[in-house]
C-alpha cells in the first residue's frame, strides 16, 4: 500500500540508503569482532 501512495520512495535515495546500510553493516562487524577501545587520558 505504502509503495502504491508512494512510487517515488522506491529508488529516490537509493545510493544514499545503500551507503547508510553499508556503514550499519561495517558497525555490525565490528561489534562481532570484538569492541574498539578507546584510551581515554587520565585526569589529574
């Protein structure tokens, strides 16, 4: 129903979702590898 209101959502920003997906899934990825750390400075 939403695709018949709206033609347009189909392929209006698809590069734009595509690379937005990608980032998510690059995140995902990580997060499975295991976590990032972050060396934080040590307050005085």
């Amino acid at each position: 129903m939403v695709r018949q209101a709206f033609p347009e959502l189909g392929t209006a920003h698809l590069p734009e979702r595509r690379k937005m997906m990608q980032e998510w899934a690059d995140y995902l990825d990580k997060l499975k590898a295991g976590a990032e750390i972050i060396q934080l400075p040590k307050s005085a």
